[in-house]
C-alpha cells in the first residue's frame, strides 16, 4: 500500500472516531434533559396530589384529624386605608361683604355723596344702586359720611311732599344682594322732598 492510501484510511478513521465522540455527546445531553425533565414533572405531581392517609405510626403524618382541621388558604384583601385628605372637610364661610344701597323715590331734590373712612364711595340720586364699600371698612370701628347736597325744584319730581323719600343704607351680608334680612342693616340715612338745605352728617359703625 502506498504511502498516500495509508494517509487516507488515518484520516477516514480519525473522521470516524469524531462523528461518534459526537453521538456520544448528544446521547448523554439527551439523557441529562430526560431526567431534568421527570425529575420536575414528578414534583409536580407530588405537589399536586391529594393528600392520602398512612398507617399509624409514619414519621411526620399528620393525623386524619390534623389533615380535616387544616384551613385551605384564603386569599386576603386588604381595603385602600382612608387618609386624612380623604375626608371632606366643612366649606369656610366667604369674607362678609359690606355695600351701600338706595331705596325709595328717585329726583326728590338731593344728590346724597357717601364716603366710607374717607374714601368716596358713589352719589345716589334714586333708588335701587348697590355698590361695594368691603374695601373701605376696616376691623373694628369705621365712620362712613353722608353729605345731601340739594339740586333745586328742577330736580324735585315730587313737589316738596315729605312722604318722597330717599334712603341709602349700609348693608353687610356674604354678598351684595338686593333682598337682605333688617339685622344685616348696619347704618339708615334719609331725607326726603320737603327739605331744601345741604346736610353733612356721619355715624360710627363696628366691623367684625
């Protein structure tokens, strides 16, 4: 034989000697995932079946009495814990609100200017304005002013008649409104068709 054909039987046989070094591998792979496999699949049983009385005397059974009295798990639910914000607390009333307003008869002869601390506050010369004044009146003690300039018989509808009034009044209440109870009334000014002179006059209120 020659030295070629010699050279190609080694490597057949090397080639030969691989392929089952190979099998051999996957073989034992096989068997290694075979047993992982039932290992696991075996404990799952176990777990899974039902619990099977023994004869007396088996180290660590449970007597049959020990088996019924044992509770299944119970899943617990917890309800979400009420916090303090949870809770509504009462609405605060709003700031008391103080305003003017007039009533009565309209062009009874008098433009009646009102000053609250000092600050003016409007000129009424008929019923039915409002105006705010809760930013003129302070804490504690406040004067508002009432000065009734008289405009002539030019400006008097009512000739003269004294029952033709004109009030303005300082109300105080959680907002300006045209209804409020006679309680909410803090300080009255009239004056009415018959008089004809110019009247300064102020009166001290309270604010709390």
């Amino acid at each position: 034989m020659s030295q070629s054909g010699g050279a190609v039987q080694a490597a057949k046989k090397k080639g030969q000697e691989m392929v089952k070094a190979l099998l051999d591998l996957v073989i034992l792979a096989l068997l290694l995932a075979g047993a992982g496999f039932g290992g696991y699949f075996w404990g799952l049983h176990e777990r899974l079946a039902p619990i099977q009385e023994v004869p007396p005397g088996t180290a660590n059974a449970l007597q049959p009495s020990a088996v019924a009295a044992t509770p299944a798990p119970v899943k617990t639910v917890t309800e979400p814990t009420k916090t303090e914000s949870a809770t509504a607390a009462p609405a605060k009333s709003g700031k008391t609100k103080y305003w003017i307003t007039s009533s009565g008869e309209d062009y009874i002869g008098y433009s009646i200017t009102v000053k609250v601390n000092d600050n003016p506050v409007d000129s009424f010369f008929g019923p039915g304005k409002n105006v705010d004044v809760s930013r003129y009146v302070n804490a504690g003690n406040n004067e508002i002013s009432f000065e009734a300039k008289a405009l002539g018989k030019e400006y008097d509808k009512h000739k003269s008649d004294p029952n033709a009034v004109l009030t303005v009044q300082l109300v105080k209440g959680p907002h300006v409104q045209d209804e409020f109870k006679s309680s909410d009334v803090l300080v009255t000014y009239k004056r009415n068709a018959s008089e004809k002179e110019d009247f300064n006059d102020s009166e001290n209120f309270t604010a709390k």
